[in-house]
C-alpha cells in the first residue's frame, strides 16, 4: 500500500517557498531550495517542451513571471531557458534539475498541467520517465481526470491524486468538451481516474464531496491554497493538509 504520510504531515509550500521581494520566483530553483530547506514539502507545475522535456512552469504565457512575452506552448527547452524570470537570475528548470536539487530532501507534489483538449499523454510519459529514477517521495496530480487515468496505466506504482473544485468556471474546463461537470464536481469519475488522493479548493472544504473524500472515502486530502488566516482555519478544522504560499506556517 502506498505511503502518504509524508503528504499530510507538514504543509505544502505551493510552487516552492517563493518570495518575489526576497528575489525567489515561484516555480524556480530558489523557491524548491527555500522549500527543501525550511522542511516543507513543494507543489509544482509541469508542461512538456516542443523537443520533448519536461519543465515547471504555471503560467500559459511568459508575460507575468519572465521578461519574455507570449505563450510557452511551441516553444523548445532552449527557448525557454533563454529568458530570464523577472527580477533573478533564476531561468525556467527542468523537472530533473528540481528532482537532482532536492534529492530526496523533502516531499515534491508535481500537477501536470491540462487546458481540458488534447489528452497529453506524451506529457505524462514523459513525466513518468523522469519519476522512474527518482528514489524520494513524490505524487503526480492533476485536475484532469484523464491524465490520472493514463498515470494509472503508465506507471501504477507512481501515487497520484485529483485537484478539484466545484468546476464552475467553463471556460476552465474546456467548456465540459471532453469531461462533464458533474463528473468533474462530484468526484465521480473516481472508477476509471483512480486517484489515491485529493487536492480540493478550500472554499469548499465541509461541502458533501469533501466530505465523502475524508469520511467515506477516507483518502488524503490536501487543501489549496491557502494564503488567509481564515483559509487555514477551514482547513486545519476539516483536517486538510495546507497548500500554502505567502507565509510561514512555522512563524
């Protein structure tokens, strides 16, 4: 049986402990060294290069967090590496620069990123692949249930989660093209996804499919992202572990 002890013992810094005015950009060395570091475990976020690496990296396009401009999709490794994020010296990494810099140090939570199109299983391969060496602790997450499914098959040893939310937002979601909502918001596609874990949003923390989750299910559960004092209230009484960006935890 899979351990997740690790995943719900201490909280999670979200895209590393990131701290722009300390010079640390979220999704960066810096941020997953902070991490590592101070003892947290870190959430990061992954898409696949045009020559085929994988990458962490939120965003769709570079304009917010680089000099550059534009999307990030199309784009190779080198391309990419070639900008710088704003205000560091700190460039894109690659998901085996951030696996060879924590080392085992600490627990790594990586979302494979999906716009709800294509089905990407290239981009879970690939991650898979990256994972197969890595000897510490670590679990594979996404919001799109189809990812976790091809996880399953392409690596059932690898644990793997679902982010969730109530899927409100269409647009989010591809307007429901390829999963419908009520699959999405209820959790039901847990039969074919076979996720082991939950990231959900903590707003809706105490809702039914929580709920369901901690009591019936009685998977994990992690809660993103918490940022308000409020926020980890909620989540500390429902029993999530927190997802967190902006504070210490440990102050």
């Amino acid at each position: 049986m899979t351990d997740f002890s690790w995943l719900t013992a201490r909280p999670i810094a979200h895209r590393g402990l990131h701290d722009a005015k300390a010079g640390r950009i979220e999704n960066t060395l810096s941020a997953f060294d902070a991490a590592a570091r101070a003892g947290f475990p870190m959430e990061m976020d992954v898409h696949l290069s045009a020559d085929g690496v994988v990458y962490v990296f939120h965003d769709d396009v570079l304009d917010r967090l680089t000099t550059g401009k534009g999307p990030v999709a199309g784009r190779t490794m080198a391309e990419l590496k070639s900008v710088p994020m704003v205000g560091t010296g700190d460039r894109i990494p690659t998901l085996r620069q951030v696996l060879d810099l924590v080392g085992g140090r600490t627990g790594l939570v990586i979302e494979i990123k999906s716009y709800f199109a294509e089905r990407q299983r290239d981009l879970v391969e690939a991650t898979a692949r990256e994972l197969a060496t890595y000897d510490g602790p670590v679990v594979v997450e996404s919001f799109d249930p189809r990812q976790i499914q091809d996880l399953a098959e392409i690596a059932p040893d690898l644990p793997r989660g679902i982010v969730a939310d109530d899927a409100a937002s269409a647009a989010d979601y591809n307007h429901y093209r390829h999963v419908g909502r009520e699959e999405l918001a209820t959790l039901s596609h847990r039969s074919w996804s076979q996720f082991q874990f939950v990231s959900y949003w903590v707003r809706l923390l105490g809702n039914d499919v929580s709920r369901r989750v901690r009591d019936e299910w009685k998977l994990p559960v992690t809660a993103w992202t918490i940022r308000k004092p409020d926020e980890r209230r909620a989540a500390t009484d429902f029993g999530a572990q927190l997802v967190f960006e902006g504070f210490d935890p440990d102050a």
